[in-house]
C-alpha cells in the first residue's frame, strides 16, 4: 500500500498506440483512421522512485484526464498512473463508442505487453464510469456485432483484456441516460428552439411551475424529456435511411439545442446532496442550456445513436452493470457532486451481478475536489486500502 504521507514528484510519459482494425471494423466516415491506422495518445504519470507492477488506468469517451486533480494525486502518492485519449479526444462529434470500447481495450494490451504492469485498475470519472462498466462487460462476456446504426463493428471478435478490478469515482449512469435528465423538454422544434412550451419551460420566470415542484409535475417533465430524445432518435434512422437510399452521403451533422435543463438543479430537495441550487458543473444552467458548449450540442446521426439515444445506445450503466460477474468494483459518491445525481451511484451499485463490490460516500465532495484536499485524501485513502485488498497495489 502507498505511504500517503509522502508526496512524489512524478514525470509524464507520452504513450503513442498505433494500429489497424480488423476488416469490417474500420472507420466508414470521419477523420480517424481514415488513412487505414488509428492512433491514440495518452500520458503516463510515473512518481519517481516509485516501482510498482500496477496502473490505474483513466479513460473518458472524449477527454483527456491527464490534467485533472485525481490522475495527479495519485501520482503523488506513489501509483503509476496511465490517461487513456480516444480517437475522439476532445471532439465527440462524431463518437462511437464501440470504437471508443476497442481503443481502451488498446491501452489494456498496451500497459500489459509493453509497458509491463501485471494488473490494470481501470478508473472510471464521470463519464469513464459508464465507459469502464461498458469495457468491462463486452470483456467478460462479448455481445457486440454491429453499432446502433446498423455498422459492422464485431466486438466479440476483438479479444478485449478484462481490467483486474474496476473503482468509479463521481460516475453518472450514461451519457445516454443523463442527456435525457438533462434535455430541455420546453422545446417543440428542433430547427427553432424559440418555439417552446411554456408549461415546461422552467427557466421561464412566466412557467406555472416553480420549485419547489411537485411529484406529478416532475413525472411529467421526465416523460416529455425522455420523448424528445426518442423524436431526435427517430428522426436520425430516418435520415440515415434516407441517405442510404440517395447514395451520395454517409453521414450528416445537426445541432442538439438547450442540453442543460433538469428540475434537480432548480429543486434541490430533489434526489439531495451537498450541491448548490441553480448550479451545475459547467456553472450557471440557465446559461449553459443554450451556450455553444453543452452536453450533445453537435452531432452526427450515427454518433447519437451510439452515444446519445436513450433506446439505442449499448453503454447504459445498469445494463452492463448486470453482465459484470467476476470483476472486484469500488464505488466512490461524492456527497456534494454538482454534476452526477445522488439517485445515478446507487443504481449501479444494486445492477452489479459481481459479488465483490463496495460503496463509499465522501461527504461534502464536489465533481472535481477543486480547493478540497480534505476530500481529495479521503478519496486516496478510499483507494490505496481497497487496491491493496484487491490487487496487492
């Protein structure tokens, strides 16, 4: 187990994987790995003077971590860590995450039979929860043939390398399942997101309804939400038939408008915690629900049925939770996280068939610990005891 009273200095180690999918598995449109290779950075945080035979590995479907406070502070206690970018770091426009699946499945391979170590922690923030329970199913028990989309992408012919262990740290369900909690049920036109209803237009001081908001009102705006995923849903397999049949494009982009409205972040007495009222991650919803940088704002069709699609997509968390059977898992909730609901940790905790699973909650901890580094050592010391049980780190 690490000595957490001593602070390591570490050095970042650029980890380049290069490779060639199988016949049927290449991209079929979009940049990476248009020129037959994909390639895929990641970043290798080593402490000096720290041997050890385990890494803990981050993946997000479309950030790199490498720069956030968990990866490093765990460095400075002393584990060797490696951030794992996709093929669309940074850019998930065009995400499928099937593919995103086989690239993790790189960095597995990679830090086993290139670099060494003899067992893999994957570490799931935020949106790698999903992804890691995601990985960790299709590497136990392989299902996967083709996207949502109708694409060939053969999964369980890929020889993905389970993960020895899983810990998620301020893991949401799914994107899938989050975007509908978080998609703005008010707007009735697509193209026009001025056209709205006002009966659920919540950041509309004029809406009828205002926190605190009651039961029957709640169920309702859910319902409308969950409805316009599945118009946005079907209108993409629409279009991409259409497509097929004109036979001049593969794909086609669109704009998700107003991704940021859910009654948790008005109503705080809803699924509560230690968050703030109208406050969210990303800072203040009502601005956030219609600025340039939210949640799905651009998209392509096959990229939000595999990413998006609350009926579609193959990363919902406690269905891949449920095909998790010999894998130890550690759960980490934060008490005040501002970005995943206090109801998306114990769903998955209660779908994972794995016997060996534990469930921790850290009191006052935000999405990132920024300025925390009560909670921040709380979330190491959580870490280190339960990977020395379980891997021998």
């Amino acid at each position: 187990m690490p000595d957490l009273s001593r602070k390591y200095e570490f050095d970042r180690l650029p980890v380049i994987i290069q490779f060639q999918e199988p016949a049927g598995m290449a991209e079929t449109y979009g940049f990476a790995g248009s020129q037959g290779y994909t390639f895929l950075e990641g970043q290798r945080l080593v402490p000096r003077g720290a041997r050890s035979s385990v890494v803990y590995l981050f993946m997000h479907p479309s950030s790199t971590l490498q720069l956030m406070p968990m990866p490093a502070a765990l460095a400075q206690a002393g584990m060797h860590v490696l951030c794992a970018g996709s093929r669309y770091a940074r850019n998930d426009t065009a995400l499928i995450m099937e593919k995103v699946a086989f690239d993790l499945g790189a960095y597995i391979r990679h830090a086993r039979e290139v670099l060494g170590y003899q067992k893999v922690v994957l570490v799931g923030w935020s949106g790698g929860g999903a992804l890691s329970l995601f990985y960790q199913a299709q590497a136990e028990q392989p299902t996967i043939t083709h996207t949502p989309a109708g694409d060939p992408y053969d999964l369980t012919q890929a020889r993905l390398m389970p993960a020895d262990a899983l810990i998620f740290v301020a893991a949401h369900l799914s994107r899938p399942e989050t975007l509908t909690e978080w998609l703005d049920p008010s707007v009735t036109d697509e193209l026009d997101p001025d056209r709205r209803e006002l009966e659920f237009d919540i950041y509309d001081p004029r809406c009828p309804h205002q926190p605190a908001y009651t039961t029957e009102f709640i169920a309702r705006f859910r319902q409308a939400q969950r409805a316009r995923n599945r118009r946005i849903s079907d209108w993409a397999i629409d279009m991409l038939a259409r497509l097929k049949r004109n036979g001049t494009e593969l794909e086609r982009g669109f704009v998700v408008h107003r991704t940021m409205c859910d009654v948790r972040w008005r109503d705080t007495s809803i699924d509560p915690n230690g968050r703030k009222a109208d406050w969210c991650y990303l800072g203040d919803p009502r601005v956030v629900n219609s600025g340039p940088v939210g949640l799905a704002r651009y998209s392509t069709l096959r990229s939000w049925l595999s990413q998006w699609s609350y009926d579609h997509s193959n990363i919902k968390g406690p269905v891949n939770a449920a095909r998790i059977r010999h894998t130890p898992v550690l759960q980490i909730e934060n008490g005040a996280d501002d970005a995943v609901p206090a109801t998306h940790n114990p769903q998955v905790f209660e779908a994972l068939a794995t016997a060996d699973k534990e469930f921790v909650r850290i009191e006052g901890a935000t999405h990132y610990y920024l300025e925390q580094p009560e909670q921040m050592r709380q979330c190491l010391e959580i870490v280190a005891g339960w990977s020395g049980r379980k891997v021998g780190a």
